[in-house]
C-alpha cells in the first residue's frame, strides 16, 4: 500500500544525500542506481501485498458469506432431516394403522430414511466446508498481516528488500490459494447448498407420500369402521333373529312377537295353548282323554277309545262294545242307542230263537224232532221244518210228550188255491176302470 511520505522520510530511489537519499555523492555511482531499483521492487511488492490484502479481505469475507450460507444449509439439511425423520415416523405410524398399506408405508419409510441419512451427509460437508472457509479466511488475514510487514520492512530497509519481494510473491502465493480456497469454499456451499435442496425437495416427497399413505389410510381405517359397523348391526340381527328362532321354536308361556304361539306350544301346549277356546295342542287334539281340548271339542283318542261322560256322542270303542265307563253290552251309548256289540248279541239272539223254531231240511217228522233234541232243545207247538220227502214246509200241531221217542203232530203248509182269483191282467184293467 502507498504511503505519502512524512519529512525527513525518502521520497523515492535517489543517491542524493541532501534529499534524503541512502548513499552520498561519496559512493559508487551504480551502487544507488541498483538499491534504488530494489527499492522500487519492494514498493510494487508492497502494493502487490496491499491489493493481495485487500482480495485476502474479500476472500475472507466471501468464506464468511460462504461459512453463514453453509451454516444455513447445516440447518436447513437438520431441519430436512428433522422432516424426513418426521416423515419416516409417520410412514412407520401409517404401516401400523392399515395393513393395506404397509408395502407403500415401508417403501416411504426407506425414502424418508434414505432422505434423512442424504441430508445428515449434506449437513456433515456444510460443516466441513464452513470449516474450509473459516481456515481460509484466518490464513488469508495472516497473508494480509504479513504482506503488511513486508511492506513496512522494505519501506526501512533496502536490504531486506529481497526478502520482502520474496515474502510477497509468497503472500501473493497464498492470496491466489486463498482465492482458490475461498472458491472451493464458495462451490462446496452451493454444493451442500444444492444437496441441502435435494434433501429438502426429497424430504416434500416423503411428506406427500406420507399425507397420502396417511389420506389413504385414514380412507382404510374409515371403510373399516363402516364394515365393523355393519358387521356389529348384522350379527345384531342375526343374534335378534336367533332370539326370535329359538322363541318360535320353544316357548311355551304366551304368544311370540304378539302374533302367535311357537311350534312346541302348538305342539305339546303351553300358555294359551292348552285347555284355551279355538286352541288345543297337537299332542291334546290326539290324545287327551281328560277333558276338553279347546273348550267343546274332545281328542281323537276320546273319539276313539274315550269314556267321558261329557262325551254323549260316545266313542268309537262304546259304539262297539258298549255305553258307559265300562264298555257294557246293555248300556246305552248316547242315552238310547246300543253299540254295535249290542246288536250283533241281539242278532246272535234272535238266529237262536230262529233255530229254536225252525230245524232246517228233514225227510221225515220223527228225523226233524230226534235232530232238535239231540241238540238240546225242546219241540214245541209251531216249530217248523221243510219236509224234503213232500217238498213241503210242516209245522208242529201237538208237541209230543211222555218217554221214548214219541213223535208229535205235524202237518203241512198247504198252498192257498188261487184259481178262483182273478188273473193278474184282469186285477190291472179293472183297476184302471175302477
């Protein structure tokens, strides 16, 4: 850097003693002339410093720029990962609340925490290359530090003036590095800046397929909450239905779903059922024997083998063995008719008076009489026989008496002489004359 120049102080390269020159007029003119030179070397490298300062400065203040840029990129890549490691929770959270989508939810997940992990990277070279700029920036203000020696060293002494101009193409050395430091410092930034945006655009998509495995879930969840809800309301109605089944099936104390009774009321009795006007059971209607079914009517077994003495119709058993608790032959059935037992006794009665009076088919009056004894029977007065020798019907006139073989007094049914009758065709047209 240039100085103006206080009194007393060179103004320049000269061997003029009076103006303030380094060697008097005394010594080799071409020593002053070559110091001189030197001198003016140093001062271009002093102002060579300077200018390298001055970039050094700039260069430090853009890796100050570049350090607070990848600071926020270290942040924004923590936050990115923050988010990616949010999205992969709720990646995680939607694998667990639907099986549906655990697939989708795992391949999220493994983005998220791809994300997170490319994130974590981007964060770790930011911090690197703030690093960079910080060391870049303290070397660039030692350079400038030392180009500032320099120049002061060759502003008092001209035979550090070699030195000097080496110390400033060194300081020149490191200013160029530092600017390349200070560029790799600017481009690792917009690298970490760039991967912290990758990251950040990652971590969006994470987010996106997270809120739509979370829509799709919650979609999931809903639609099973409906399908728990009808299957609770059916096997409601199912259980409802059972219920109602079992009651149609079995109960027996009073009327089902205020309709009618059951199939076991119906047919074995129960409330409202038995021994109940225009009711009955199957099992009463078939075999009660004890009182009414419905009230007025009585079972089929009544009908059929009973002996209620309501019952004045009787049953089938009284009709054919006989009236009354006991079935008898000479007991009415319904007060004034016998049974069919009765009759048939009564018939039985009667071919036996029959065979008392009539004997059958006999050759003769003694063989009619002697076959009606042997069997037990007495000959009376009006027994008959068919005489098959006279091929007539003969009856008893005197019954025969005393020991032996009496034979009694028989004659025969004449038939009525009918000639003097008028003739059938005669008897008709005086009929119609008549």
């Amino acid at each position: 850097m240039t100085t103006a120049a206080r009194p007393g102080q060179f103004t320049g390269a000269t061997d003029n003693s009076s103006s303030g020159g380094l060697f008097g007029d005394t010594k080799v003119d071409g020593i002053p002339d070559l110091v001189g030179a030197d001198v003016l070397a140093a001062q271009t490298a002093a102002t060579n410093a300077a200018t390298s300062e001055t970039n050094a400065a700039t260069s430090a203040t853009n890796a100050s720029t570049s350090e607070t840029n990848a600071a926020a990129s270290a942040s924004a890549a923590a936050t990115s990962a923050a988010n990616a490691a949010t999205s992969a929770t709720n990646a995680a959270t939607s694998a667990s609340t639907t099986a549906a989508d655990a697939a989708t939810a795992t391949t999220k997940a493994a983005e998220a925490a791809t994300s997170a992990t490319n994130a974590a990277a981007s964060e770790t070279a930011a911090a690197g290359s703030a690093t960079s700029a910080s060391t870049s920036a303290s070397t660039a203000t030692t350079q400038a530090n030392n180009a500032t020696t320099n120049a002061s060293l060759a502003q008092t002494s001209a035979t550090n003036a070699a030195t000097s101009e080496t110390n400033a193409a060194t300081s020149a050395t490191n200013a160029a590095t530092s600017e390349t430091n200070a560029a790799n410092s600017a481009s690792a930034a917009a690298t970490s800046e760039s991967n912290a945006a990758t990251s950040a655009t990652n971590a969006n998509t994470s987010a996106t397929n997270s809120a739509n495995s979370a829509t799709a879930s919650a979609t999931s969840a809903t639609a099973s909450a409906n399908s728990a809800t009808t299957a609770t309301t059916q096997a409601t109605n199912a259980s409802n239905s059972a219920t109602d089944a079992q009651e149609w099936a079995v109960q027996t104390t009073g009327i089902v779903d205020s309709t009618d009774y059951s199939s076991k009321a119906w047919a074995i009795g129960g409330t409202g059922v038995t021994d109940s006007a225009g009711a009955g059971s199957a099992k009463d209607w078939a075999t009660d024997t004890t009182n009414q079914v419905d009230g007025t009517e009585y079972s089929a077994k009544e009908y059929a083998i009973g002996t209620q003495s309501g019952n004045t119709n009787g049953s089938a058993k009284q009709w054919s063995l006989g009236g009354g608790a006991g079935f008898n032959l000479a007991t009415t059935v319904d007060g004034t008719n016998y049974s069919a037992r009765y009759w048939a006794d009564q018939a039985a009665s009667t071919v036996a008076n029959f065979d008392e009076k009539y004997y059958g088919n006999y050759a003769t009056d003694a063989a009619a009489e002697d076959a009606h004894e042997a069997a037990g029977k007495t000959v009376t007065v009006g027994d008959l026989y068919y005489n098959t020798t006279l091929n007539a019907v003969r009856y008893c006139q005197v019954a025969p008496t005393g020991s032996g073989a009496p034979v009694g007094t028989w004659a025969s049914i004449a038939q009525q002489d009918l000639s003097s009758y008028a003739t059938n065709g005669f008897a008709i047209a005086m009929a119609i004359a008549l």
